[in-house]
C-alpha cells in the first residue's frame, strides 16, 4: 500500500495529466477555460510539477491553481482524491531554499538554486538575492531570520503554504497501469522508496525500454530538452516549454496510456 502523504491515488478513469507551468499564468488560464469547456464529469487531473520559478508571475499562478481546483471540487461528481498535484524540481529548490540556515554550504546552494530559475519565486515572496547573500555573510542567525521572513510572506497568501505542504512524489491511477512523475524515476528502486530522481532523473526517462513495476504507462511532465509531446511505447512526456517561450500542454488518457484528447495553451 502506497502512503497517501507521499503518493496520490486518482481513481478516475480519463486522467487529464498538465505538464511544467513555470510561473506562467496566462498560459495555466488559457489552458484552464480550455479544460473546463472538455473535461468529463468524473475526469482527473494531475498536475505534473514545477508551478513556480522561471516565469514572472509565480504568485499568480498559484491562485489560478487554487481558484481552479475549488471549481472541480464544486462539481456534484468529484472527489478530492481525483485532483493532484505532484512536487516538482523548483517547488523542491524552494522547499531547499527556505531551510538554507541548515545547508553545508549554503552560499554554494543559494547560488546553485539562482542559476536554476529560483529568481522569480525568491522576488514573488519579497525577497532578492543581494538580501540572501548579504544574511550568509552575517552567520547562521541572520540567515534563519531572513528565511523566516519569507515563509511569513508566504503565509500570508492564502492558502499557498497548505499548496506546497500537499504536494504529492508520484500518482497513480485506480488499475495501477499508470504512473505520473515529475521528471523521471529510478527503476532499481520500489515506487515507495523514490526521491531525489523524481525530480532530477530527467535524462535517461526516453531508455525506458521495460516496464516498470507493472505499469502500462509512465507519464512525466518535465522534460530537459522540452520537446513538447514525446511518447514511447512505455513512456510519455508532456512539456513543450512553458515560461521559456513555448507552451502549455495536457493531455487526456485512458486507462491504457492511450491519449484521449490534447490541449496546447
């Protein structure tokens, strides 16, 4: 049994999977009026990562996630259970970002995380990169009240802090033939003991020539090379760039793996 803190369960049969936002509201808006205009009565929808970070309107995005979740649940024939959101690489830079106090290294780490397209969340909670080096220069205490100052921030915009504490690893659908990640997956390890290639194994995902663990279809929202839609006989990726001046793209799938229905926004 998977732990349902860690993994979401979507039952649903048609399973509308929406690939790497990237702090792009007016392309996760477009999509949404798309979706809602299409989507079936007892579809699910997972979102696959990586809301946040690149794009200028990080908070914005947020609240069109929200406002549009509550819109499905509003809904007389869905469940909770039948939206999810998974963690993505920079949802999991700005977890690492707001412990910075504990890093071994922390201006190494801050760096690291500037140059991967933390800016923009760092600037949406009110903070700047100059204030971040300017604590680590003073020590440990400084730097915990600076990261204290943005998790104050971000408390303060309802209902983002909840957002990121209920981030899902991983989904799977109701027949366990479908298996959503972020980025990859590591197939020498059990679905319960992922982690960090959820969100960095990127590269290898296209050599998956085996199943793994029995599943029909793995399906991942993040791609390095962002090349839109990309599908193997085991493996399908849905990212065409979005926040990097390409597009948004979901997909509908049965059961099967079998694409259903797409929307590009």
């Amino acid at each position: 049994m998977l732990d349902r803190d860690k993994f979401a369960v979507i039952k649903a049969e048609r399973i509308w999977a929406i690939g790497s936002i990237n702090g792009t509201v007016h392309r996760l808006s477009a999509l949404h009026r798309a979706l809602a205009a299409r989507i079936g009565a007892r579809d699910g929808v997972v979102y696959l990562g990586n809301y946040i970070g690149i794009g200028s309107t990080v908070r914005e995005t947020l609240d069109e996630l929200l406002r549009f979740r509550c819109w499905l649940l509003s809904r007389p024939t869905s469940f909770a259970a039948d939206v999810a959101f998974l963690r993505g690489a920079q949802e999991q830079m700005w977890h690492k970002l707001l412990q910075l106090q504990f890093a071994r290294d922390p201006a190494d780490v801050l760096g690291w995380l500037l140059e991967h397209g933390i800016t923009p969340t760092l600037e949406a909670y009110g903070g700047t990169k100059e204030q971040g080096f300017a604590a680590l220069r003073e020590g440990i205490v400084a730097t915990t009240r600076w990261t204290a100052g943005l998790r104050e921030r971000l408390n303060a915009c309802p209902g983002h802090t909840p957002f990121f504490s209920n981030l899902r690893r991983a989904a799977v659908n109701g027949r366990s033939t479908l298996l959503f990640v972020h980025a990859g997956i590591d197939l020498t390890k059990d679905l319960a003991d992922q982690s960090d290639a959820l969100w960095w194994g990127a590269g290898s995902f296209d050599d998956i020539d085996q199943s793994y663990q029995g599943f029909t279809k793995l399906v991942r929202g993040h791609d390095l090379r962002h090349r839109g839609v990309t599908e193997t006989a085991l493996t399908l990726t849905l990212d065409a760039g979005s926040g990097l001046g390409g597009t948004l793209l979901a997909a509908c799938l049965a059961p099967d793996g079998t694409i259903l229905d797409m929307i590009e926004a």
